[in-house]
C-alpha cells in the first residue's frame, strides 16, 4: 500500500518534472522567437526588384512565345506541363529565359511597350508615364530619339521615376546597369566627347541627364545612348585605319585606266578631318591668290574680261564653297551623331571610362557588374532595384568569342566577323542565367524575396533583315488553332513593332501558369511602375498622373476580373511619335494611321526605318478596325458595311479625343541638333 510519504515524494517528483518540462518549453519557445527575429534582421521587408530589358527583341525572339503553339500542335496533351523543347521560329534557344523566369512565373501574352521605338519606350517604363507627357517622343523623322550625346535634352528633371521613388520611399539601392538613351545633356567639358582626360587624370565628369543625374539611380554603369553600327565592327564608317564605307564604293566604281590618278586624290578626302574634303593643298596654293585678287581688285577684274576670269574663276570659287559646306555638314554628321564612334561611350557613374567602347565584351561586363551589385546590396542587407538594360539584340551585332557560332545561323551572314543574330540572343540568355544563378545561391529567388521582370523596349528591327529578330505568331485565341503572324516591326504600331515578350516571376507570391496558357490581360509597360509599388507597399506621388495600372491583383490571381479590383484599362493607347495612331481594348483595335512600307515589305529599309510624320503614313478614314481575339495578325479588317463598325469606331474616336485633352503640350526633349559647344 501506498504510505502518504510516498504519496508526498512522488508528488514532489511530478513538480520537479512539470518545473523541468515548463522550463524547456520556455527555452524552445525563446530560442524560436530569437530565430524569428534574426530571420527577419536577415531578410529584406520588401522585395528586391529586378527588371531585364532587352533591345529590340521580337515577339517570336524567345522560346516561351512558342509555347502555346507547340503545346496546341502537340499530338499528346494529356500533360500540359511535359517540357516541350521550345526553340524560335528561327531554331535558337533560350533556355534560361524560359525555364528560370517564365516557367517559373506568368507570361504576359498581350504586353505592349509604350512606344514602337527605344527612347520613348524606356521613358514609358521607367515613369509609368506615356512619353508625350514629358516631351520624350517626336514625329519629326531625324529625331525620333536621341541621336547624339551632344543634344541639349533628356528626361526632365521634374519626371519621376520608379528608381527615385524606391531610393527615396523605400529605402532601395538602385543600380542601371547598361542602356540609359533618355539623354546625355551638356557636359562640364566640350572635350569630354572625344575622350579628353585632365592633367590629373580623371575624366570629367558627364552630361546634365545622365541617369545618376535625372533617373533616381544612385549606381549606372552603361551607355547613355545606344549601340549602333560603329560602335561594332563597322567602326570604319568614321575611322582613319580602315577604309571609309562610302569611298571604298567610289573607288571600286573608277574606271581601272584613271585609279592610279584619282586614287591618291580620293585618299584624301576623310571625313574625320575638316580640312581634307576641301581640295589638295597645292591647288589651293595656286587658286587662292588668284581668287584674292578677283574678289579684292575690281579693276583686275575689270581689265582682264576674259573666259577665265568672268566665267571659271567664279564658277571655282562656287565649287570650292560647296565642298567647303559640304565638308563641314559631313564633318558634324560623323563626328556628333551615333554615326561617329565618338558617341559609343560607356560611363560609370559620371565619369566617362571608355570610348569608343569595346563592344564584343560589354555584354559580360555588364553582366559581372550585376552580380557584383547584387551581392554587395545582399552582404549589406539593403533591397535593391535593378534595371539591366541589355544593348542586346540591337545592331551592330557582337558577342564573345566562345559565344560565337553557337546559334548555328550563320549561312546568310554577310559580315566578316561571323557573329549572327542568333548568337545574340544566345548571349543575352547566358546573361541572365548568370544573374539568376547569383540570386539562387544567395537565396534570393524564393519566398517573395525578389521579383523579376522580363520584357524588351520594343519589336524587331526588320529593316537589318537577317541581322533583326521575329515579330512571331500568336493562336487564334477562340479557335485555339490557327497561327497569325504578327504583322510590323519596330517604329510600327503594328501588333509586332509594340507587343513585346513579357514574363514575370515573384515566387511565394505569384503563382506559375503553363507556359501553354499564358496570362492573356492587357498589359503595358506603363504598368510596371505602379504593380512594383504596390508590391513593395510604396505609394505612387499624389501630385504625378500615371498612364499605368496595378496589375499585381491580376498576377496573383490569373482568373480574377480587374473590373473588380478597379484596375483595369478600358484603352490602350498606340502612340506613333506625338500622334495617336491606334487604340485597343480587350478585343478591338482600331488605326487612324499606318506606316507607309517599302514595295514587298512589312518595313522600310529605304528610310532606316519607318516613320510617323504626315508623309511617311498612311491615313484611313474610315478607319481600319480588326477584331484581336479571332485575328491577331491585322489581316483582314472588319469591313464597314459591317453592323457593329459604327458603333465600335465611335467609341474609340470618343475615347481619343477624350484622351487628348488629358495631354498637356510641353517641351520637346528630342527635336534639336547636337550642340559640340
């Protein structure tokens, strides 16, 4: 039997253990609130924001955009998730593109950029804000964007961007690595655009606009304006080492007899100097006095009233003036336009660091700039916003070494170099695996802790033919079946010179899709700013009017209706330079206006590329209407004999013209001549 001293102990044993339980579940429950605690010191409270942009790639320059037609051509679809070996219509892959970012996220079917073409477009992105609104875009044909380092415009300074407001609201680190093209304003030094450094050998320091200046970013390492043929390989067209484009073709042109002797004249005339266009020093030498005493000296004039004197010496002296004009004209066009290397500057922060840039390893420059930037804000605990704004797939056309020849299109290259399109797009895929691989292995690609956007300024560059990408095809969207072709290219309001590849991945908090089923909403790069605000829980300036709209409600949940949360677009406005051109909703699009294309072509190479002014587009009236959903490719429009023309054109004319009074005229950033001084 149980004695009550036994009772007694035993009792005293059970406290004892309640005690000893009571005390370690005091110190589990201690050890995993310091657990919480640390894990929220270590990991940022908002997202880090990174955003790729490529340059002039098309709709059908990446793998996902074919997903939803192989999936539908497939002749096994019982798993909509089978991996299904996505290649462009022109045979290249882009594996990390596609399986690191798409796969893993939403493609946005329907995304358009703000503009056809790259200046505007970017102002769009970066503003959230169209580009007429700021004076970022133009009709004009010579200044549809920024053309020279040396123009006295760019983004004005009172235009808020999504770095400023994440520096500033949310306490980001904001770095663009690469391509900025929103304006380089005048420097300290004129000397600075032709390399100058000062006696204590720092470089001066950049222009007015420079993104550091006017983009809110606190780190920029890149070019402020754009890659362009002499920035690559055609360097010739302005270098005194090789030969000058234009003279090779009149020197193959002499007849063989007179080479000998025209030749060594020919050699002469360079347009990087100023003085050897005119004539060879010893005609000068003996012109120049007689002309003094013609002009000077009337009764010389007078006495000698012969051939030579009324008719020849005048008529030389016109001819040398229009050389001399000439000269100059070609001197200030090839030494302060992108047709100069000149301008192919790279800067870090506001010092000029390299020009000519070399352009065959900028893309892997860039690219370990942006891990570099990536690990730092990690090391120091700080989110951090990212714009790497690629030169990819823009001409001139360069990569690395081992990068060369792996696309495998090479049989209608007509450059000596050997680079193609295609190994472009390879090595702007190679980038941004880099950078994904970075955010794995720190982390930072999981549970909401960073978001990332892929996107490019806008449609393929048809004029460069076989060095341009793919303006692709879309699905039928109600048949699911037929295949358009998307019809245009950059410059166009065309479907294919504004609707652009578009992903987005924020895991833990946005759910993927298939890439088979893509998210179909209207989405616009004007869009971007506002969804990262409210995904960073920042409020958008009361005092500043967005064109974009949160769409974060409608990536999170796919088959919401953004009539509910209020954030929705009724229109989607075409801007071809300060004009309207066109406008959609979720179905209609209706054009005012076209481009005018060269005789076979969806393009116009015979004016570089096409144009918006009053000449350079063709005008409908009645308008041309098309019906998206059944005829993506602008094929056949709807006829106006049809019962719901009318009706359908004249709500879209309503909305334009409502539209347009929104429109307050400001100063024109782009149409102005470089300025050397």
């Amino acid at each position: 039997p149980m004695t009550l001293d036994t009772e007694a102990n035993n009792n005293s044993n059970k406290k004892t253990r309640d005690v000893s339980v009571s005390f370690s579940s005091f110190v589990v429950c201690l050890f995993f609130l310091v657990s919480c605690s640390l894990a929220t010191t270590t990991t940022p409270q908002r997202p880090n924001i990174v955003v790729f942009l490529a340059d002039d790639l098309g709709y059908g320059d990446v793998g996902f955009s074919f997903a939803q037609l192989k999936a539908a051509s497939r002749q096994n679809t019982s798993d909509p998730n089978e991996p299904l070996s996505l290649r462009t219509d022109r045979g290249w892959a882009t594996p990390n593109i596609d399986s690191l970012i798409a796969q893993q996220g939403q493609v946005l079917q329907n995304a358009y950029a703000a503009s056809p073409i790259c200046t505007p477009s970017r102002t769009g992105l970066l503003t959230g804000r169209l580009p007429v609104r700021s004076g970022m875009t133009s009709s004009h044909p010579s200044y549809r964007v920024f053309l020279s380092p040396a123009q006295p415009g760019g983004l004005p300074q009172n235009e808020t961007t999504i770095a400023e407001i994440l520096r500033d609201q949310g306490g980001y680190a904001t770095a663009l690595i690469g391509k900025w093209h929103l304006g380089h304003g005048a420097p300290s030094s004129t000397d600075e655009l032709k390399g100058w450094v000062s006696s204590s050998g720092q470089n001066e320091t950049g222009g007015t606009y420079l993104p550091t200046r006017v983009g809110g970013f606190d780190t920029f390492y890149g070019m402020p304006m754009t890659n362009v043929q002499s920035c690559g390989f055609e360097r010739n067209l302005i270098s005194r080492e090789t030969d000058w484009k234009p003279l090779f073709i009149i020197r193959r042109m002499l007849p063989p007899p007179s080479r000998p002797y025209l030749i060594p004249l020919l050699n002469q005339w360079n347009p990087s100097n100023f003085f050897s266009l005119l004539v060879p020093p010893y005609l000068l030498l003996i012109f120049i006095p007689l002309l003094t005493l013609y002009l000077i000296i009337p009764s010389f004039r007078l006495r000698y009233k012969s051939f030579f004197f009324q008719i020849f010496l005048p008529s030389l002296l016109f001819f040398i003036l229009a050389i001399a004009f000439l000269q100059i004209a070609v001197w200030f066009v090839f030494q302060y336009t992108l047709l100069s290397a000149n301008a192919c500057l790279l800067y870090r922060n506001e010092s000029l660091v390299e020009q000519p840039l070399q352009l065959e390893t900028l893309t892997a420059r860039f690219t370990i700039e942006a891990e570099s930037f990536i690990r730092k804000q990690h090391h120091q605990q700080k989110p951090f916003f990212l714009l790497f704004a690629f030169d990819k797939v823009h001409t001139a056309l360069a990569v690395l070494r081992n990068h060369s020849g792996i696309a495998g299109d090479h049989q209608h290259l007509s450059k000596p170099h050997n680079v193609s399109f295609g190994d472009c797009v390879h090595e702007l895929d190679w980038s941004i695996g880099r950078i994904m691989e970075v955010l794995r292995e720190l982390e930072l690609d999981q549970d909401g802790k960073t978001m990332i956007w892929f996107t490019s300024d806008n449609g393929p560059f048809l004029e460069e033919f076989e060095e341009g990408g793919s303006s692709g095809s879309q699905l039928d969207i109600e048949t699911n079946s037929t295949v358009h072709p998307l019809r245009g290219g950059k410059g166009q309001t065309w479907e294919g010179g504004v609707r652009v590849p578009t992903a987005v991945r924020w895991s833990g908090v946005i759910p993927s899709l298939p890439l088979s089923r893509p998210n179909s909403f209207v989405f616009s790069h004007l869009d971007i700013l506002p969804s990262i605000l409210a995904a960073t829980n920042i409020s958008a300036p009361s005092d500043v009017h967005l064109d974009g709209y949160n769409v974060l409600p409608r990536l999170i949940d796919p088959s919401s209706d953004g009539k509910k949360t209020g954030e929705q677009r009724d229109f989607l406005y075409y801007y071809c330079g300060t004009s309207v051109t066109a406008i959609r909703d979720e179905r209609w699009k209706v054009h005012w206006e076209t481009a005018i294309w060269d005789e076979g072509l969806q393009h116009c190479p015979s004016r570089v590329i096409c144009g918006c002014s009053a000449s350079e587009v063709n005008k409908h009236d009645p308008p041309l209407l098309f019906d998206l959903l059944k005829d993506p490719s602008e094929s056949s429009p709807i006829s106006p004999s049809d019962p719901s023309f009318s009706s359908i054109v004249r709500r879209f004319e309503e909305a334009r013209a409502a539209h347009q009074h929104t429109v307050v005229t400001v100063k024109n950033q782009l149409e102005s001549l470089p300025r050397p001084w």
